[in-house]
C-alpha cells in the first residue's frame, strides 16, 4: 500500500486502489513508523530538503528526484 501524507492528499483521487490518503499528518513518528521506504518527488526548489533529511533521521530509505538530491 502506498501512503499518502501532507498537503499533496488534496489532489489524490479517494478511490485509488492500493493508496491510503493520510492528509495532514499530526504525529509524523507514527506515520514514518509505518513506512518500509520514503519518497519526495520534489521538482524544483533550494536549499535544503527538509522533507529529505526528516526520512533520513528515521532511518527510512529514501527515494527522490535530481532536484531533490542536491
């Protein structure tokens, strides 16, 4: 099941098999002790990837994109 958190669930339709829309997450520890791998599909931006480094100090696997990897 691919779990979709933060604001991103707004544009996801309910209906999708095999996701669970999570919307705004209170308790990030929960939802990343769920998670077997993270992924930021970041596609522009500077600086640092805040969403990156929070994967990481889980110790999360992380899957992201060239502009998410600088």
């Amino acid at each position: 099941v691919l779990i979709i958190a933060g604001s991103i669930s707004r544009t996801i339709h309910k209906d999708t098999p095999h996701m669970e829309i999570k919307g705004i997450i209170e308790n990030i520890e929960e939802l990343y002790e769920e998670a077997d791998i993270t992924i930021n599909p970041v596609q522009f931006g500077t600086g640092l990837k805040i969403k990156n480094t929070e994967a990481l100090s889980f110790s999360k696997p992380l899957v992201t994109t060239m502009t998410g990897a600088e």
